[in-house]
C-alpha cells in the first residue's frame, strides 16, 4: 500500500498492489473515487460500493492495482453530497442536484490517477470501469488502456435512477 500526495496531506490517494502477472502482461486497474455513503457504510443508492468490492475480488484474484482517489462526491466533496442527496430525494437526479449546488456535473480528474501509474512506471493497462471518462483521460495523460473491462452491478431498486443518469446523461457503459 501506498499513500500519494504530499508528505503532510491528511488525506492523501492510496494505492493498494496486489501480486503483478507472472507473465508481465497489463495489469488489471480499478480508479476508484472515494465514497464513503457506498464504499464505507454501504448505501445502495449508487453503485460505488459494489464496484469496490468486485473491484477488490478481481484484483485479488488477477493481480493489479486499486488506485482510491480522494474525491468524494464526484469531487464536490462529503457535505455537498450530502445536500445533493437531499435534492435527490425531492426528485432532482444527481447530475440535476450538483448543478443546483453550482457544481459540475462531474468534476472529478484522472490525471492524478495517471501520475502514480507513471511513478510505477506502468504505461500499459487494463482499466476496470464503466466511465468512458476515465479512459480518455488516462490516454490523455499517457496511459495506454489496452483493454476496458466492466463492472457488472445489477440494478436494484434504490439505484436505477441513478444508473439509468449515468448511462443516459454521463455516457457510461452499463449493459
């Protein structure tokens, strides 16, 4: 495991490297935002702390890196968040509901993700995602993602909307 960032940061990004491919081959990569609703206490209203523990399962078992970024809330941060749940419960959708906080509707960044890869010296991968986002912008900074691979996680009933946001308005790749 290791923390990047800088030296007294109290939050930092965290890589955690499981066994390498014994034949030398990409490895597999999840970039994973934060989210503690999901990925801590999981909440089903998103689909990040299912992803994390598929994540975690592939990962452990092929061999790769997790790269956790530090950008809750697709960057807005915990307490925005939390309002913009509060929007979503009186029906606004979540790239509705960061809007209305005079947030983006995504304003997370991958390059970060791209520069602890390239400390690595790891140029060439096989990204575990759904967001065609992440892709671009790995490429952009230097990373060739020889393959994507999907995140299979069934909709359930306090996550469709949700889903059906990230596929129709944010382009994700969820069939």
């Amino acid at each position: 495991m290791m923390a990047f960032g800088e030296e007294k940061e109290m939050y930092p990004h965290v890589l955690l490297k499981s066994k390498m491919l014994e034949d030398g081959g990409a490895p597999l990569v999840r970039v994973h935002s934060e989210c503690m609703t999901g990925d801590v206490f999981g909440s089903t209203r998103c689909d990040c702390g299912a992803q994390l523990d598929q994540a975690l399962a592939r990962i452990a078992m092929e061999g790769g890196f997790l790269i956790y970024l530090r950008q809750e809330g697709r960057g807005i941060g915990l307490v925005e968040k939390l309002k913009a749940y509060n929007l979503q419960d009186e029906g606004m959708d979540t790239i509705q509901a960061n809007e209305a906080l005079g947030h983006p509707s995504d304003g997370r960044s991958f390059a970060v993700a791209a520069e602890i890869l390239n400390s690595l010296n790891v140029k060439t991968i096989r990204l575990l995602t759904n967001n065609p986002e992440k892709v671009r912008e790995l490429e952009a900074n230097g990373i060739e993602v020889q393959a994507r691979e999907r995140l299979v996680i069934e909709p359930i009933e306090e996550n469709a909307r949700y889903l059906a946001v990230k596929k129709a308005l944010m382009g994700h790749w969820l069939d």
